[in-house]
C-alpha cells in the first residue's frame, strides 16, 4: 500500500520539523501549571466556617478541566489545521508532487496516505497529553471524570474534522488559505452551537434550526459538547437538570451526551469531506 | 506490448483558458530513440511532458506510453522523470529521497541499496548522499533528480531541462549519462533550448513552436545541406538570380548566402560567379548549425 508510505512520509516531516517536539514542551508546561492550579483546589475555602464539600469540590474540578479541556481541544483543533492546511499545497507549490505523483501511485493513495498521517499524528499527541492530564488531576484532587475513553473519542474526532476540511481546502489552496478559513469556520461552528442553544433557551425555532444547521454542517461544536459532556459529574448534570434549559447555551455544559445517529453522522460527515477531497485532488492540474 | 513504440501521440491538445499550451501533437517515438523536443519558451514542452506522464489531463487527443494508456501504473513503473521546476522534501537526506522513489516506483527492497549507490555515483553526489536536500545547491538538486529518474533502469527517461543548473562540467556529465543511457536501449525523452546539447546527444528532433510541430526528423533530415557565404562585388542582381539553381539564395548585399548547397558543387559556383563578371573575395562554407535551422524555423533573422 503506497498510502502508508505517504502517511510515514507525513509523520516523518512533522518529526523532523520539530511539531512534536515542539507541541510536548509547551504541553508539559501548561500540564504543569495547570495541574499546580488543581492542587489548590482542596486548600479552598481553607480558614473559612465552612470547608468545601465533596460535590462542591468535584463541581470546581469538573469546571476547571473544562475549561482546561477547552483550551486543550482548541489546541488540538488549531495545530491539526495548521498540519493539514500546508500538507498538500506545500507540495504542489514546490513541485514535489510531480516527480512522487509520476510514479505508479494513485491521488486517492496519496491523498489517504497524507490524511492517515494526520490522524496519526493527532492521536500520538493527544492520547498521552489528555491522558496524563486527567490521571494528574485525579491524584491530585481525587476528581475523575465519569467518560474519560467518551471524551477522548469526543476531542479526536473534533480534530479530525477540522483536519479533513483543512485536507480538502489544502487540495485547491495555499496552505495559508486552508488555515485561516478552517479556524474562522471551527468559531463559526462554536458561534453556532451557543446561537442553537440560545434558540432552545428562548423557544425560538429559528435560533434553534441554525443552531442545528451548523451542528451538521461542521460537526465540531456537537462534538465538542460530546467531551464536555463527558467530563461532568453526574451531581452537576442533575443539578442542571433541576435547573431547567438554562444552561443549554452555555458552551461549557452539557447536560445530555450526542446521540448515537449525531456519532454516525459525524463519522459519515468525514468521510464524506476526505471523499471530496480526492475527487478534488484527482481533477487538480500539476 | 514490447514492440509498441516508447510513445504514440495522437492530436494531443491541451489548453489552460484561452492560452492553448498544446495544440494538437502527433508523433511516435520507436524505442531506444534519444529523442530531442525543442522549442522556444512557452512552446508547450513541459506541458507534453506532463500530459504524458499523467499529471495533467489533455484536453483532446490520444496518447500511449510504453505501450499503455496515460497513467497505467505497470507503465509508470517502468518511467524516470526528471521534472523541470521542483524540489524533493528539504527534509529528507538525498539517500532517503532515492529509497522513498524506490518504493513508489516498486523496485524490490533488495535492489534498493545497490540502486542508490549507484544513482548517486552517476551523478556525482556519492559523498552527498546523506546530506538533508534542503542544504543542496541548485544544481546538486537538478543531480540529485536526475539520479531519481535514473532509478530502477527505466525503460524510457523523461528529462525536462535536466542542465538548466548545471556548470560546463556537469552539462557534459549529463551528455555522457543520455549516451549511457542510449547504448543501453533505453528511450530518453528530452526538453531542451540548448540546441548545442541536443545535437550532440539526440537521434531525432522535433521543434516545437507556440504549440505545434513546426519540424521534424532526423538531425541529417533537418539540417539538409550546408551553407555557403560568398563576398562578391561586380555582379548584377539578374546574374545572382541565375545562380539559385545551386541552393536557397540570400543577397546580403557584398555577401551572399546560399543554403542547402552540395559542398562539392562550390568550385562550380565560383566558376559560375567569375564567368558571369564577378569578383569573388572569399569563400566561407559553413555546415548548418541546428541553432540556424531552429531560428530559421522560428523566422527570427540569423
Ligand atoms: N498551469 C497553467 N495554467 C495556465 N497556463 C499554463 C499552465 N501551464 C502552462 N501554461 C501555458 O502553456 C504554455 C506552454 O507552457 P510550457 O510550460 O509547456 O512551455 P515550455 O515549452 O515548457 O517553456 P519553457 O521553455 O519556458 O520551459 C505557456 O503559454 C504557459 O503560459
Ligand atoms: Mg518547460
């Protein structure tokens, strides 16, 4: 299969060029800040009356992971983009693809191969770094979120769609083009879950069908709320219930995990887009 | 399958927009043939060359290579390209850039080291081979490329430009390996402008110009005759038209050029010349180079 050679190709460039080295220093900064920042979690409310309860304390924690989470996801997102958007027009432009492309290898192999690389390379980062940071938080507070595989799932998959779309816009566009328009659409989709939520907090039916218009148009924002989903407490989530739909438009809460026909969509949605982007590929002149 | 030509062309055409890159190619090219394509800038080289490895798709017309229809994979492996504007991944040392061709081309693993080795020797980058390309100069690049298309013992090479960066020494290196190249059977497609080059090197030749063949054949078919320069005073304008029967005349005032001459028939000329009145100062023949006939072709004044 000539598509792995591509995809080893794929990896091989990001390890040469430094992205993972890169991505692990500043990772394990922010992995230990944030988890020093944890650890003064059980200190609150120290020399108070009252100490904090344990489902006051597993609210913070499962709030505060979140949003780390977020900035986490936002990351991964953004450097998934980054990769993707360069990783075809970079080689057109330097004409790499006309000595590799007049080999017996087919667009569709080298367009995969490139894809898979891509995917690899989100997994190797994100599996540990996410991993690391839910074990540290569980030592050091004792709080561990009840779908920690749920959310993995969750924050892949959202990279991964970002990234396809960035692969797609890579087949026709520089590489600067495809990063800038695959963040602006990723907030785009981020805008749109909280307009969807807003719509479901006011009973407005127009809100609400943008809302879901942009969940299946770019299935980042639904995924998202996937991992956030995942990552709260079950005391929260009946808190919240009580509470009422409120909190729908908020993008750090969800109270009820994606349905699995919204997975299966989200699963066809990408390999919809990578089938565009090898037609796309196919048609692009050399 | 092995008798086919090395490439067929049929009405071959390709336009971008309005700009018409290719207007309609035919040709054959038998095997074993070093074949020279010429033609100015813009003429629509590069572009034949990429409709015929498959990069880009014709608009109309017909083509095989080796054989095969545009793009067949078996016949692909059995091509080396050297592309004209390129560069190989800046991060990949040359050896590596030569063992990933290996493996898209399909060659057996065990192959693969004495296959480098020597693609680096040929081109003379041996004691290059594990440097990153990204520090290559450009020249060391166009080596470097020229040793992936030589990759595997291919049964055609397409060379676009291959000594576009090359020094005097390396031009010549690459003459040599294009003759290696031919005594071994191999079919070398070659795109050049520098006609110097190709006339050492090539069997045949096609000029191609804004698109279309202008002309082709055989060195000896397409530089038919010679030329010769006379300076003569004292002869009338009806006495020089007398003598075109002897080749294509051109009166350049005290000069006169006829092309086309038999060499042997220039005593008789002079004979001619001084028994009509004129008076002859000097006589240079010159063998007709392909740059003439090129310019000649592409109506420019010599
Ligand atoms: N991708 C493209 N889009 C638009 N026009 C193109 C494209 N590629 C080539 N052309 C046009 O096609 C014509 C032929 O170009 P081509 O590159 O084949 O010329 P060439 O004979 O190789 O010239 P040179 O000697 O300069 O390499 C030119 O007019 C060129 O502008
Ligand atoms: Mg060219």
């Amino acid at each position: 299969m000539l598509a792995l050679t591509i995809t080893r190709l794929q990896l091989q460039e990001l390890l040469r060029r430094r992205l993972f080295l890169v991505l692990l220093l500043l990772t394990v900064v922010v992995i230990a800040l944030t988890t020093w920042g944890f650890s003064r979690i059980p200190s609150l409310g120290e020399g108070q009356a009252r100490p904090i309860s344990d489902v006051q304390r597993a609210a913070v924690a499962s709030q505060l992971l979140i949003l780390v989470m977020f900035m986490f996801s936002f990351v991964l997102a953004f450097s998934a983009v980054f990769a993707a958007a360069p990783a075809i027009s970079a080689e057109v432009e330097s004409g790499t693809t006309l000595a590799m492309l007049a080999r017996p290898i087919t667009r569709l192999e080298y367009v995969v191969g490139k894809w898979l690389g891509l995917v690899a390379t989100v997994l190797i980062y994100a599996i540990p770094a996410a991993s690391i940071q839910m074990v540290l938080v569980q030592i050091v507070v004792g709080y561990s979120p009840p779908h920690p595989l749920e959310f993995l799932a969750f924050v892949i998959g959202e990279a991964i769609v970002v990234l396809t779309l960035s692969l797609l816009l890579s087949t026709r566009f520089a590489g600067m083009v495809g990063g800038v328009s695959g963040l602006i659409l990723w907030g785009l989709a981020w805008m749109g879950g909280i307009v969807g939520g807003v719509g479901l907090v006011f009973d407005n039916a127009t809100l609400t069908h943008v809302g879901t218009a942009s969940k299946l148009i770019l299935p980042t924002d639904g995924l998202w709320r996937g991992a956030v989903w995942s990552l709260e407490p079950a005391t929260l989530i009946a808190a919240a219930r009580a509470a009422g739909v409120a909190a729908a438009a908020n993008p750090f809460f969800a109270a009820d995990p994606p349905e699995a026909l919204y997975v299966v969509w989200c699963v066809l949605w990408i390999l919809f887009v990578l089938a565009i982007a090898v037609w796309s590929f196919t048609r692009k002149e050399l | 399958m092995i008798d086919a030509p090395a490439i067929r062309t049929q009405e071959l055409a390709k336009r971008y927009g309005s700009i018409t890159a290719l207007a309609g190619l035919t040709m054959t090219i038998p095997r074993g043939d070093i074949f020279g394509f010429l033609g100015p800038n813009g003429a629509g080289k590069t572009t034949a060359v990429k409709l015929l490895l498959g990069l880009t798709p014709p608009t109309a017309g017909h083509a095989e290579v080796l054989g095969a229809a545009i793009g067949d994979r078996d016949a692909l492996r059995r091509v080396g390209y050297l592309p004209e504007l390129f560069r190989y991944q800046s991060w990949l040392s040359a050896r590596e850039v030569l063992a990933l061709h290996c493996e898209l081309a399909g060659l057996d693993r065990a192959a693969w080291q004495r296959e480098i080795e020597d693609a680096l020797a040929i081109v003379g980058l041996a004691d290059r081979g594990s440097g990153r390309v990204g520090t290559f100069s450009k020249g060391m690049q166009q080596r470097l490329g020229l040793g992936v298309a030589l990759l595997g013992a291919p049964d055609l090479v397409v060379l676009d430009e291959p000594t576009s960066a090359l020094d005097p020494v390396g031009r010549h290196d690459v003459r040599e390996i294009i003759r290696g190249l031919g005594e071994r059977g191999t079919t070398v497609f070659l795109n050049s402008h520098l006609l110097s080059e190709v006339e050492q090197v090539c069997h045949r030749v096609a000029i191609v110009d804004r698109g279309r063949v202008v002309a082709e054949g055989t060195l000896d078919e397409l530089l038919g005759g010679d030329t010769v320069r006379i300076r003569v005073t004292d002869l009338d304008r009806a006495a020089k038209t007398g003598l075109s029967r002897f080749g294509q005349l051109d009166d350049e005032g005290e000069w006169l050029v006829i092309r086309g001459i038999d060499t042997e028939r220039v005593p008789e000329l002079v004979a001619d010349i001084v028994r009509l009145g004129g008076r002859v100062h000097a006589v240079e023949p010159r063998h007709e180079s392909l740059e003439d006939r090129f310019l000649r072709l592409l109506g420019q004044p010599n």
